[in-house]
C-alpha cells in the first residue's frame, strides 16, 4: 500500500466518499491482495510463526517492527520484479536475504530460497480472504442482474490463482487477468482495457476496486472505469495522489460492504 504520509487527519476526505449509486455498472473487477485475499494478515502471522521456530540469533521483540521491516522488503523487492529488473524468484531470495542482514544472519541465495520455502509454508497456512469479500460478492450479483465479475492482479497467473483456489472463489470470476501472463503492470490503462474487453463491457461500464489509491483506483479511473479505493487501514496517501483521485472522481471505501449499494 501507499507509504502513509504526514497529512491532515482530514486529508483522505478529499477523496470522494459515496453517496449515491453510481449508475450504469454492468461489470464489477476486483485487486486480490489485501482487497479480496487478506495477504498482509497472512504475510504477518506467517513471518512470525516462521522466525520464531528460527530462534535465536532472529529473536522476536518487537512484533510490528518485524513485521513492518518485512512489509517494507516486499514493497521494495516486488515492484523491482514488477518493473522488470528482478526475476520472480530472485525477489523471494532478496527479501529473505535482507530480512537475514537485520537479525546479523548472511544467506547465501540457496540458503535464502530455502528460508522463503520455510516461511511461506507458514504464509499459506495463513491464508484466507477478507471476513467482507464473499458476502459483498453475493450482493453484487443480487442488486446488479448479470453482473460479470472480474480480477485484475499484478503477479504471476499460477501463483494468484493457486491463492484463488484455495480460499475457493475461482468460479465466482469469469476473467482473472494478471500482470504476468499479460505482460503489462498495473495502473498501465492497458491492463484496465483487456479486462473489459475480455468481459465485453466498455470501460465506463464497469468499476474497479483497489487497496492502492495510485495503482489501482487512479489506474483505473484514467483507464476510463470508476476507480473505487479500498481504504481498510486508513494508510493515507501523498497529497499528489489525493489531488489526483479528486481530480477523477475516484470514491474511497473502507469496507466491500459498502461496495454494493454504491453500485447497485
């Protein structure tokens, strides 16, 4: 997500908050992480059961310093695979290999590849999706007949949907697009473009919903769908990016239950 910022309190506010519905949704397209799929939740339960089998020198003392030290090496590491500069798996090895420097460990990359394999047997065990995503779904297909619904993922194709399947809502979807099977990242309009084409609806027909204000809701909006941000954890944003969403109508949510009345 967004790197909070320091801001008014007040500041997400400029971020339309819904009153009304927004009419002419035929098509509704979701992010996976942390939007459907509770990835950080899991991410989190996962480093800390990992490193506390670990033991010393990889001491836990302070629980959300681990776990935002972790946080912070995928943001860094994946958008360097996303951007092309590392390869999938050279980006587990050089978040596993960094988190190791902090704790005074040196992992040569077999070591790091074989920490990640431990660490993500524990991330799976973990996972699940958000408490508000399957009831928000059946709601959507409830107040919106014929609603197609849709997912739009920066990662590889087979690891998201082996997260899809195992929390089983792959049926639920009729698209599942994601960034490495297509060849183009998120918020690139091109990536916006195919989904809705693969459902056959024009982009003003359809809406999307993202936990990044820039990636996902502000990609969305200049790719011409209504961007709606999934704020859950009032992370903030810079004040660009605020000033921008403003600009283009993208609507700010906290929870998916609030998603179908807004597009119904």
């Amino acid at each position: 997500m967004t790197t909070p910022q320091a801001r008014d309190p007040a500041a997400t506010s400029r971020v339309a908050e819904p009153r009304q519905g927004v009419p002419g949704i035929r098509c509704v397209l979701f992010d996976l992480d942390d939007t459907l799929f509770a990835h950080q939740d899991a991410a989190a339960t996962g480093l800390l059961a990992h490193v506390r089998s670990l033991g010393h020198p990889y001491a836990v003392r302070d629980a959300a310093e681990e776990v935002a030290a972790w946080h912070e090496l995928e943001e860094h590491h994946y958008h360097r695979y996303l951007r092309g500069e590392v390869g999938f798996d050279d980006q587990r090895a050089h978040r596993a290999r960094d988190y190791a420097a902090r704790h005074g460990v040196r992992l040569t990359t077999d070591e790091a590849l074989s920490w990640w394999s431990a660490f993500f047997e524990r991330y799976i065990e973990s996972w699940r999706l958000h408490e508000d995503a399957v009831p928000c779904l059946d709601e959507l297909r409830r107040r919106i007949p014929g609603v197609r619904l849709g997912v739009i993922t920066n990662g590889e194709l087979g690891f998201q949907l082996r997260k899809i399947d195992a929390v089983g809502v792959r049926e639920r979807f009729e698209a599942i697009v994601a960034s490495g099977d297509v060849g183009v990242t998120k918020p690139d309009a091109r990536i916006f473009t195919l989904a809705c084409e693969r459902l056959g609806v024009r982009p003003g027909e359809a809406a999307y919903v993202g936990d990044r204000l820039g990636t996902d809701a502000i990609g969305a909006a200049r790719a011409g769908l209504t961007g709606v941000w999934i704020d859950r954890r009032d992370a903030g944003a810079s004040e660009e990016e605020l000033a921008v969403a403003d600009e283009l109508g993208v609507l700010r949510i906290t929870t998916l239950a609030q998603l179908p009345p807004l597009l119904g």
